[in-house]
C-alpha cells in the first residue's frame, strides 16, 4: 500500500510542486488535498515552465490520474483557464478528475477576501486574495456550494441565488454593489457545463487505488506554519497543509498513509504577514532573493528571506511524522563563506527550544545560530550525493541530525533532472 504525502515543511514555495512531478512519474494517481489556487507550483521540464495553482502538479505523467481532492476549494475559471494553458504547453497529459465534495470559489469570495483584507489596515495577513479563506468560511459556515451542486443544472440556481442574498448583505456592508444573480448564474453555468465530465465520487475510487496497493501520491500546499491550527495563527492560510490534512482532503484514513515527506529549503522564506524569527530584513536578505529569484508563483511578490531556522523544522517533523526531508535549494547557498542555523530561540533573556503558538510571543523571540562552514561552486550538475562539496554535505548531515529526520532526496535546481535520490527507501515507505 504505497501512499506517499508531500508536504511543505516552512511557510510554502519550498518547491513541493517540483517535487510532485519527479515522484509523480511513478505514481498511479496523484492527489491535492488543500487549499486554492492560492498555491504556485512550479514545474521545469524538457526546457519548459509550467505553474500549477490547481492542477496537481503530477498531470504531466500521461499513465497518472491527477484528483483535485475534497478538501479543496477551486475557482471553476482559474481552473479552465490552467487547463487549457497546460494543454496547449503539453498535448498528452494525464486524467483530471475532481471530487463533487470540493468547494466552489465565486467573485463574491474574491471581493470578501480584499475587503476583508483593507478593513485588517495595520494587521493584514498579506493574503493572495484568491478568495480562499471566505470559500473556507462558507465551508465552515455550511452554506458553501459544492462540485456536486454546481454541476447539477436544477440545484446550482437554486443554491446560488439563496446564498448570493446572503453575501450581497454582506458586501452593502463594504459599501459594495449586490452582484447581479443572472450574470454570475450565466457566467458560471458555462463554466459548470466545461468542468461537469471530470467530477465524480473520488473517495471509492482513492480506496479502491490504495487497496489495489498502487502508488497513490498526496500532493500538499502552503506549508506546515501556515496551517489554519498549527501555524502561525491568524497569519496563516484557511485549510490544512499539515500530513494530518492528507487524510481529511482526501478520505484516506491515517493507517494508509505509508511515508510522509516535508520538502524544505535550505534557507527559510515566507510570503505575506506574520512573525519569521530569522528574517534577514537586510542587504543579504536582498541578495538571496536576487540569487534566488525569490519570487511568488501565484502573486509575483517578493518573498522574504531568512537562515534555515532549524527550532521551526524540527517542530515540523513532528507535526507531519516526517519519515523523510527533501532539500531544495543546496545550489543556491553556494560560494557563502560561512552559513547560519537557527538552533535555539532566546525570549525574555531565556533560552527555549520550541516555537512558541502564540505569534505575539513568537514576535518577540531572536534567534540564536550556529555558525557552519560554506562550500563552493556550481552544484547543479551534481546527480549522486558523492558529487556534492564535503561541507554541503555537512550541511545536510546537521540538519538531519537536529531533526531526527534523515534526508530522502535532494534539489540542486529546478529542473526536473537537477534531483539527487539520497535515500529511495524513504520514498514510498516500502
Ligand atoms: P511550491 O509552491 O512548493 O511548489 O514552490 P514554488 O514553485 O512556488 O517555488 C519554488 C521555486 O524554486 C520555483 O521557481 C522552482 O522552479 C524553483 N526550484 C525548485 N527547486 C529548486 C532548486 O533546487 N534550486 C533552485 N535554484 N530553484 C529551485
Ligand atoms: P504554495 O502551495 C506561500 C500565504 C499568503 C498569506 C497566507 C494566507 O505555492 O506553497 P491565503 O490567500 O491562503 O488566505 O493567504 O498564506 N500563502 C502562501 N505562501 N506559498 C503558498 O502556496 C501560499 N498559499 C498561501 O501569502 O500569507
Ligand atoms: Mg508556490
């Protein structure tokens, strides 16, 4: 029973979607179990890019079935529009196939999230404003529409004018228009009749494929301190990106999950508000993100940079049950002289080895580093660990000495070919 989970183990863009189509290769079915089109997965292969916001990362792979899993929430246009953006970059792709349990995202969540987003003024969370966390509050809310309903040409009227009176409320209290009930019922019915042929019941069929005993891979978004409990509460996304979430957005129960792997990078970066103890708000911090090319995928903001903060991914093995860490990003802490690690917080002239919940706590903590050797040169040509500088190779060995967590593969850069299998044990937990 091959069921392997990839999950971000910082605060997302750690190149979980890279990660995703290497394995994918291998796996019969593919699965996204959170999140929006929020997420940026990005792939590189045979000299092309492709970004992923909802699609699983593993169509690529024509023999694979790429779910959009139950726990997500999906914007039926942001969805057709990737779909044929990814078709006309690859003509043979794999099945796409979406749970009728998924959420729908409207124009109305999208608003919400922007208006909710200004009236926050000092206090933003810095969200995508792809609609996602009112999507998840409808969810919670229980008035959320799901695939099913959308689909369904007599229930989807029904459904969207009830809940449209509900959020026209909501937006005259912005100031706001009452969105027009015929238009976002045209404009959405011609997207319900393009998506309608990929949905269906996935869980019997996740069932089936597991007790089949196939590679069954979960692909995850964001990252573990961005989860709705265990991140860096309210500075965190609306779903659940932890291994945890594996099982909820997909209906895998937790003894099918055979092997989970956190995918991190070498240094530490995060999108949007919220506290990052080793934030390098600085020229080095400029710098990395220039070397890097760091980014967003989804909203082409710059990230912020910081040193591998080791107290937060030792607390993110533990949250996920990391059997194994996949490294990214070695090529781009080439030619430092030296590199710092976060190993211990200071707060309040103490010293702790734990991440603090409460952000305004975690605010306040400075980290204390460990100060290790650099290497040199160019490692994107590497292809086994022995071609790797021995201090890189340190490197690696320190932080999974910390984490108790060995590491199972390896990226030197972001194509597809750029990957050293440290450990293939590790992967599907066979
Ligand atoms: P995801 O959201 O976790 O899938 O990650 P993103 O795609 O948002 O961001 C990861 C970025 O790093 C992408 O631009 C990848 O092409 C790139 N990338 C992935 N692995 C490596 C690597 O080992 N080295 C370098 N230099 N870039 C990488
Ligand atoms: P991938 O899958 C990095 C961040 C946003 C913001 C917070 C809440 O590419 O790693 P939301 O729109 O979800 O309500 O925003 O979460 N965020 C991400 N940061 N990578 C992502 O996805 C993210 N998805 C959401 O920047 O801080
Ligand atoms: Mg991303």
């Amino acid at each position: 029973m091959p069921t392997l989970v990839i999950v971000g183990a910082q605060w997302g863009d750690e190149a979980k979607g890279k990660l995703v189509d290497v394995l994918g290769s291998q796996a019969n079915l593919v699965v996204r179990f959170a999140g929006g089109n929020n997420a940026g997965h990005t792939v590189i292969a045979k000299g092309k890019e492709f970004k992923f916001h909802l699609i699983p990362a593993g169509i690529l792979h024509k023999n694979t079935k790429a779910l959009l899993g139950s726990g997500m929430v999906v914007c039926p246009k942001g969805l057709l529009e990737e779909w044929d953006r990814t078709l006309a970059q690859q003509s043979e792709l794999g099945e796409l196939i979406i749970s009728s349990a998924a959420h729908v995202v409207f124009p109305y969540h999208r608003m919400l999230d922007s208006l909710e987003e200004e009236a926050r003024g000092d206090n933003k969370i810095g969200t995508t404003t792809r609609g996602i966390g009112p999507a998840y509050q409808d969810k919670v809310a229980r008035i959320g529409i799901r695939m099913s309903e959308f689909v369904d040409k007599i229930r989807f009227p029904i459904r969207l004018k009830a809940v449209l009176e509900v959020k026209n409320s909501y937006l005259a209290q912005f100031g706001k228009e009452p969105l027009s009930y015929d238009d976002v019922l045209a404009e959405y019915s011609a997207y319900a009749d393009r998506i309608r042929p990929f949905v269906r019941d996935t869980e019997p069929m996740v069932a089936e494929a597991v007790e089949a005993g196939e590679k069954v891979l979960l692909e995850g978004a964001q990252g573990t301190f961005l989860d709705l409990d265990s991140g860096t509460y309210p500075y965190v996304t609306s779903s659940h990106p932890v291994a945890g979430g594996a099982c909820l957005g997909t209906g895998i129960g937790p003894r099918h999950i055979d092997s989970v792997l956190g995918v991190c990078k070498t240094y530490t970066t995060r999108v949007g508000g919220g506290p990052f103890p080793t934030e390098l708000d600085n020229e080095l911090g400029d710098h990395i993100r220039t070397i890097g090319k760091e980014f967003g995928t989804t909203t082409g903001r710059g990230r912020r940079i910081g040193w591998l903060d080791l107290v937060a991914l030792r607390h993110a093995c533990r949250l996920n049950s990391l059997s194994g860490l996949v490294v990214t990003r070695l090529d781009i802490l080439s030619n430092f002289e030296t590199i710092q690690v976060a190993v211990k917080y200071r707060l309040d002239g103490a010293e702790i080895d734990y991440v603090p919940s409460d952000v305004d706590v975690l605010s306040r903590v400075e980290p204390v580093y460990q100060e290790l050797p650099g290497w040199e040169g160019d490692l994107r040509s590497a292809r086994k660990v022995e071609d790797l500088p021995r201090e890189a190779r340190a490197y690696l060995d320190f932080m999974a000495e910390f984490t108790k967590t060995p590491v199972a593969i390896i990226s030197v850069g972001p194509d597809r070919e750029e990957t050293i299998i440290a450990n293939e044990n590790l992967i599907w937990g066979e």
